[in-house]
C-alpha cells in the first residue's frame, strides 16, 4: 500500500500521526470519532472520504482546536510533538493550516490587511523579522495570480460578498501565503463550479512538495480527479474503514459509500478492514 | 430624581464653607458652589460685568432644574456641593513628582498605545519641563494662524481680546438653560477653546486641544466655542486621550458649533477619560452637551467620536440644521467595557430646505458594559424635501453586556425621506476561530474584529487619530473574551 510505500522506500517525516482517536460533542456528549488511526508522511497526500455525518469535518476541527469537542481517548502528533496540547494559533503558528469548508467574512478588515497580520504572527512564532506591507504586497503578487484573485478581491474584507468560488480561492491563496507543513482541506470543492474547481486545484497542485503533508476531506471523488493522492481512507461513522490507492475513489463513485458500509459490517470488524 | 433634593435643601438650609486660599500651594476653592464662588472665579479671571451676570443667570437657572433621569445610566446621587469649581493648574508640589509616583497600570497603557515616554509624563500630569515646551509649540502655531486671520486661543483669552465675538456667540447654540448639566457648565465653567475663522479660509492645519491637556486637571467644565464665518473650513480635534486618576469626577463640557453660509466645521473627538477599575470603582462621569448651528446655507457640520472611556457617557452631539441646504453628520463609535454605561447619539434638527443629514453609529459592548443609542430625527414643517440615512449597529462580547437603541423619528414634512437601518450581533465563534486559525491570538482576533466593525467611523478621523483609535479600541477590549 501507498502508505507503507513511504517508509520502506523513503525516509519521509511522519507529520502527522493519529492513535485511536475518540472525540464527542462536548455539548450533549454525542461520539463522533469512535478511534481514528492515520499517519501522514512529509510529501503525501491523503484524502478522507465518507458520507455525510461520517465524522470527516469533526476531524478536520478536532485537528485544528476548534471549541466545543472533547477528546476522550488516543493522541495526535504533529511532527512529534503533541497537537492536541497547543491552542489553535499555536498549531496555526506552527504549520497547520485549515482551509475551511464555510470561509468565515469579517467585515470592515481588508484581506491583504487580515493576511499580512496572519503572516507576521507565523514569521513571528518561526523567529524571522515582521514583513511590511509593501515587501508583503511583492510577496504576494504570484500566489495572488495562482489563485486568479484579483486586485478588487485582495481589497475587499475578508470574504464578505465572496461568491462561493472566490471564498475558496482566498483560502488557498492564503495556504499559498502562509506556508504551512499541514494543510487540511475541509470540503475544499463543495459549493463550486467546474471553472472555479480547475482554479482551486491547481493552486493546490501548485503547493503540493516534499515538505509539506496534505488531508483532503471530500464527500465527492470529483475533486480527485483534480488532486491525485497517494492514499484514499474511507470515514464511516467515526472510524477508518477502508484504506487503499487512488481507485478506491473510483470504486466509491461507482457503487456508493453504501458498498463500504456493508463489507464493513460483513467483515465484522472495522478495524480489521481499515488495516487491510 | 431624588438623590437632587438633599442638595437643594441643604443649599438652602446651610451656610458653606467656602472660599478663596490664598496660599500659593493649594491655590484652589474650597468645594461648595453658591452665588458667592460664582462671583469669586469670574473676578480671577477677570470677567467683565455682562459675563457674571450671564453666569449667575444660568446658575439661578439650573437651581431651578432636576437633573434629568432619562438616560440607560445609573449611578450615586452626586453631591455638587462636594465638587471644588475652580482649582489653579497644579505644580509640581501636587501632582506626581516623576513617572515613579504614577500608577504602572496607567502606564502601561500609555506604553501599548505607543505614546512617547516624554507624552506619557504629560499625560500622567508630571510637571516636567516638556510641559512647557508644548505650550511654546501651541504659541508658535498661534502666531501662524493669526496671519491668516484665525482665531485660536483659550476662552478666557478670547474673553479679554475678542468680547465682542464671545458675547455674539456665546450661548448662541446651547442656551444657559438648555439642561441640567449645560445649565451648570454655564454658571461654572473654568476654561475652553475659542476658535474663529474668519471669512473664506481654510484652517492650514488641524487645531487641536491636545496641547492644553496637562491644563485639563484644573477644569472639568470646559466650554469650547467654533465659530466658522462664510465660506470658511477647519477641522478640530479634542483628544481626551489622558486617562484621569482621580474616582468619580465630574465632567460637564459644553460644546456650541456655529457654520455661517458654505462653512465646514469637522469636529472629531477621541475620549479616553479613565473608566474605572474593573470591578467598576471609580471613573469619569461624563455629561457633555454638544451641538453645532448650521447657520448659513450649505453649511455642514460633522461630528466624529470615539468614546472608549468614562464610567459614565452621556453625550449627544447634535446639529440644528437651519440654513438650506446645510447637512449635518454624526459618526460615532462608543465603547462599554467592564461596568462602563455609555448613553450617547445624537440629535438632527431639519429646518431648512433640503438639509440632509447622516448618522453613523457603532455601539460595542463588552464585559458588564452597557451601550445605549440614543438618536431623534425631526423634521420640521418648512423643511422641505430633507433626507436623513441613520445607520445603527451594536456589537457583543460575552453574555453579560447589552445594546439599547432608542430612535425617535418626528416628521412633519412629507417630502422628507429618511431611513433607519439598525443591528444587533455577537462576535462570532466562528470569526475568532477562523482569525486563531490564522495564527492570531485570541486578544488580536478580537481587536481585529471590533476595528471592523467600527471602520465606516474610524475612515472619518484624521489620520494620527484613526491609528490612535484603533490601538485604543484593542487596549480597552482587552481580557474581556477569554
């Protein structure tokens, strides 16, 4: 498997590893994530497929510490070091990046203003001099162009009268900014048109590299036919019940997450089949 | 309200010690207030006889009043015989004699708004040297801007050198019995600006009161008179960016604005009188009456404020807008934190034809604050076709604040249009985590958001007020989301 590819044939970084995580609602203590084993090598690119209600985004802000979950058993690490420990700007400072599945607008406050505020705590945290706005604006003006965002765009507040697709591209074009070591990818395509998909994901392409791990979550194979990964883990009801290549996308959009479903419960236990 | 009643009856029932101490030290009044102290500070100051008496009449007038209780505030009865009304300019015996002596909390404000070292001293009311080269610089400007004819000077001054304009205007715009609080300005007040520009001139530069600061420990009852004859344009600035240490102190301002034919006045106020403590111990209480005539046709007055400090805000910049097509507008930010309460808006008065006018209005409130918009549109019967846009948003922080919004709209002109927008939000969750995920700390995140929100006010403030207001709203939000 792709997964175990990595440490025989390269000696990757483990980025991110995951032990049996559970998490519940803290509000009325409902599990979602019924223990979730995953580990991300430097350079891979893994997506987490499932069907609604699988758990896909309660991961993604698990991950990113996000209030209002309670994790109640197992670990993460982030490049060794204990994710779930840090506050959500440190993780942030640190290399994680989340791109959200409903960009949240923030009226009044430019979104080079916002992204350059966001890009000093990040330089600030790694130890290297702030940036100012005229060296950010160069800084910029290529990832700005990846990601098509206009100049109009880059001056209005923070996604306030974005169209879906221009809310998508200002998340990548701020991945492209802030350089992280792990980007998660919440839903990245959901809400958008096929030019605005080709847009995002070839920015995404763009900032695919050695250094730097990605976690698509998807509901829909359509985004991978964009953004190949190396490994394709298929959520259902808060576990990993299935782990394989590419065409474990294909065989998804061909019968349903229904198919999953059922073998899982024919193999009696997931966990089982989540290992393969 | 009750609590006035045991002042007037011990007003009339008691002999006050009071009085003038000659010694040089404490070269203040004894408190109490009585006919007598009004006599005793017109005559230091030199008064002629039309201006003591025009005190006195306002002072018999607001033994008449009731201090009004309509306001969204409460707090302790004052007891206006306690108050000292008039105190000379400390020296150095009185106030700190270095930075060592001042409340590091004060400081450390001063610090994060990035006043210089030498400012902060000012600021903090340490006599040092610095003082007085600030009043040499205010001279200076002075001597340039009377070559253009501009006057520019405290109020006493312009008492002595320009009578015949003080008389004019003078309560031309808040009458002496126009409230409680302008009624006992009027009786008591101790100093001010007086500003006039004279025929067809653009003011060549901001006129500001920042340079009288460290004189503000003197007075809390200042009165500022702008005069702006036709065709002339200024734009003035009244910082009250020294938090004061003194609990609970009153301050009554009175602020009249006049704009002759074509006229511009921007007047822009940053307010950062001290709050108080967190628990809500102290602060300053502050009843200010501001108002601007538009006077002459196609006059404009604008009012900008950010009001982040005071226990107690009660303010209502308004505009009378009398001459056609004049226009009147009022932008406003007003912060409550802690257990500050902070009544203000404003007031527009449409008489003449096609006056227009605009309100802005940002409330935040944050911790125990509470926040309250208080606005009235009139238009009057000949005011034809008048226009007026309010726009008023509240924001929250945290479960135990508030925002009140209280519009009254009185119409008697059917030609009028006017529109009220109003809004009520919580800062988000879902902004704060999206500004951590970016790698802001939560106090930034919050800072950040509540500059937003206030942005449409803020772009209305010069420049080095803007940034000044912006750090203000971030020092004074701090801690209140944790």
């Amino acid at each position: 498997m792709n997964g175990e590819r990595g440490t025989s044939e390269k000696k990757e970084m483990t980025m991110l590893q995951i032990e049996n995580l559970h998490a519940r609602i803290q509000d009325d203590g409902t599990e979602i994530l019924k223990g979730i084993d995953l580990t991300i090598r430097a350079g891979e690119v893994h997506a987490i497929m499932g069907p609604n209600g699988s758990g896909k985004s309660t991961l993604a802000h698990v991950l990113s510490g996000r209030d209002g979950y309670e994790v109640t058993a197992g670990r993460v690490l982030y490049q060794g070091k204990d994710l779930l420990a840090m506050a959500p700007e440190i993780r942030a400072r640190e290399g994680v990046f989340l791109s959200f599945q409903y960009p949240v607008e923030i009226p009044g406050v430019a979104n080079t203003y916002f992204l350059r505020m966001s890009l000093n705590a990040v330089r600030k945290h790694r130890g290297l001099p702030e940036i100012d706005a005229m060296d950010f604006m160069e800084l910029i003006e290529g990832k700005a162009k990846l990601l098509e965002m206009e100049d109009a765009l880059m001056a209005r507040s923070v996604n306030e009268g974005f169209s879906g697709g221009e809310k998508k591209r200002n998340e990548i074009f701020q991945m492209a900014v802030l350089d992280p070591k792990l980007a998660i990818l919440d839903e990245t395509d959901s809400g958008l048109d096929i030019d605005a998909l080709r847009v995002v994901a070839t920015g995404i392409n763009a900032l695919r590299s050695p250094e730097r791990a990605m976690l698509v979550i998807t509901h829909y194979q359509r985004l991978l036919n964009y953004i190949e990964p190396d490994v394709v883990h298929v959520l259902a009801d808060g576990r990993i019940v299935k782990t394989g290549d590419r065409t474990l996308a294909h065989l998804l959009e061909e019968k349903g997450y229904g198919w999953i479903e059922a073998e899982g419960a024919a193999a009696g236990t997931t966990a089982a089949v989540a290992k393969g | 309200m009750s609590s006035q009643n045991p002042v007037l009856d011990e007003l009339t029932s008691q002999e006050y010690q009071h009085g003038f101490v000659t010694d040089i030290a404490s070269d203040s009044f004894l408190p109490g207030l009585d006919e007598e102290v009004i006599r005793k500070l017109s005559a230091i100051k030199g008064e002629p006889e039309w201006l003591l008496e025009w005190r006195l009449k306002a002072y018999r007038h607001w033994l008449t009043m009731k201090e009004p209780t309509w306001a969204m505030v409460h707090y302790p009865a004052i007891d206006y015989q306690k108050i000292v009304y008039y105190s000379a300019p400390k020296t150095q015996k009185d106030g700190p004699k270095s930075l060592a002596d001042v409340d590091p909390e004060l400081l450390a404000t001063y610090e994060k708004l990035g006043v210089p070292l030498e400012e902060r001293a000012i600021l903090a009311g340490v006599a040092v040297d610095a003082v007085f080269d600030s009043v040499s610089v205010a001279t200076t400007f002075r001597e340039k801007l009377s070559e253009m004819g501009v006057i520019f000077c405290s109020f006493s001054e312009a008492v002595k050198s320009h009578p015949e304009l003080v008389r004019k205007y003078l309560g031309s715009v808040v009458p002496q019995g126009d409230n409680f609080f302008a009624a006992l300005n009027s009786a008591v007040f101790s100093d001010g600006s007086f500003c006039y520009i004279p025929k067809g001139v653009t003011c060549p530069m901001e006129l500001s009161t920042y340079f009288r600061i460290n004189q503000a420990n003197t007075g809390q009852f200042e009165r500022t008179l702008i005069i702006a004859a036709e065709g002339a344009t200024v734009s003035y600035l009244e910082g009250c960016t020294a938090p004061k240490r003194d609990t609970n102190q009153l301050h009554a301002a009175v602020v009249e604005l006049v704009a002759l034919d074509d006229a511009k006045i921007k007047y822009s106020t940053v307010q950062n009188w001290y709050p108080g403590d967190r628990e809500g111990k102290g602060g300053i209480y502050n009843f200010v009456t501001k108002r601007g005539k538009c006077a002459g046709k196609r006059s404009r007055i604008s009012w900008t404020q950010v009001e982040t400090g005071s226990a107690i805000t009660w303010k209502y910049p308004s505009c009378v807008l009398l001459g056609d097509d004049s226009v009147g507008e009022f932008y406003s930010v007003a912060l409550a934190n802690s257990f500050q309460q902070a009544d203000t808006g404003t007031k527009m008065i449409h008489i003449g034809k096609n006056t227009r006018s605009t309100i802005v209005s940002k409330g935040i409130s944050a911790g125990h604050g509470q926040n309250t918009y208080r606005g009235q549109v009139w238009i009057q019967k000949g005011a034809e076709g008048a226009r007026n846009h309010s726009q008023c948003d509240s924001l929250l922080l945290g479960a135990h604040c508030g925002a009140h919004t209280f519009p009254d709209i009185q119409v008697k002109n059917s030609t009028a249009q006017l529109e009220h927008e109003a809004s009520t939000s919580k800062i988000g969750e879902d902004q704060l985590f999206y500004c951590r995920q970016r790698g802001l700390s939560n106090e930034d995140a919050v800072s950040m958001i509540v500059n937003g929100f206030a942005r449409r006010v803020l772009k209305e403030l010069p420049m080095e007020f803007a940034v000044e207001a912006q750090k203000l709203l971030g020092v004074s939000l701090e801690g209140s989301v944790g």
